[in-house]
C-alpha cells in the first residue's frame, strides 16, 4: 500500500510518501510544496490544489493520511492553514483518493511510543523507521513522513476489523 502523508499548511505543505508492506515501511519520496507569501489567499489555495492533484496523479497514493488541525496561540494562523487544508482534502477527493485524518499526539504515539514525544524524538524514528541516513528536512516534510507511518501502522494493525471484516460485504439480505 502506498500512502501519502500531509502536513497541511497554506506558505508551506509538506509531503511524503512510503510503502507500508506487512510492518515494513520503504520511504518512496518527500518534500514540501511552497506557496509565494505575496499572493493572495485565494490565488495561494488554488495553487495548493493544482499541486496536489499533481502530486496524487504522479505517485498514486492507495491512501493519503492528514494531520488534523491543532490550534495553540494563534488562531489567524490556524484559520488559514485550515483552508489550505480544506483544499487538500478536496484534490484527495475528487481523485478518489481514501483520507485518513490523525492528531498530533497520535502521530507521536504511532512513531515515537510516547504521544508526548517532542519534534526531535519524532523526526529521529521517522528516520529510523524509514533507514534514512539522515533526518529527513525540512521539518514539514518530517512531519508528512511521521504521519504517513502513523497511517500505516493503523492501517495494517490486525486490530484494525474494518480492513479484516467487512460485514457490508457478507451481507446477503
């Protein structure tokens, strides 16, 4: 399975791609996409879109995995990151691509054991988890790593009934 992490954002959007196969997660590709700071908003999420169609349509993720929104000090900030994001999960559904959403303290807890794991400690076992000889950059782009492991962890958890059994399937009503 193949999936695509996002750490969403409007200036910076920050991506990254892995193999999740049986436990074994292979890093396939990341980056960041950037967005001019002079543009207007508008302008800047429709760029956003363009970029991630591209990005959907180059590596055909089976699965894409989105940090859900966490507002701290500054909610300007927050609001704005929230429409960047409203747009990637727009690009992900017109191409029928599944989104899977995660808060930060699971995406600690999946990668690091510890859902109060600082930045470092998460950016060291996603390099790690992914035999990366170095930690990956920029911290965007280790973010979207981090959430696409979160993701496959989930995903391929035996716990995980949904992907077991399907009773929809076996029903003969």
């Amino acid at each position: 399975m193949v999936v695509l992490g996002i750490d969403p954002g409007v200036a910076t959007i920050g991506f990254g791609l892995i193999r999740a196969d049986r436990g074994r997660n292979a890093l396939l590709q990341y980056g960041v996409i950037t967005t001019p700071p002079g543009l207007p908003l508008s302008r800047r999420l429709c760029q956003i879109s363009d970029d991630m169609e591209e990005l959907i349509q180059t590596f055909h993720p089976d699965e894409m995995a989105v940090e859900e929104l966490f507002f701290t000090k500054n909610i300007t900030t927050g609001i704005a990151v929230a429409h960047g994001r409203g747009v990637i999960l727009l690009a992900a559904e017109k191409l029928g691509v599944p989104v899977f959403e995660y808060t930060p303290m699971q995406v600690k807890q999946a990668v690091a054991g510890y859902g109060g794991a600082d930045k470092r400690q998460v950016m060291l076992m996603t390099q790690r988890l992914l035999n990366m000889k170095e930690i990956p950059r920029p911290d965007d782009a280790a973010d979207a790593l981090a959430i696409a492991i979160c993701h496959s962890r989930a995903a391929t958890s035996l716990l995980n009934t949904e992907r077991v059994f399907d009773p929809k399937k076996y029903d003969t009503r």
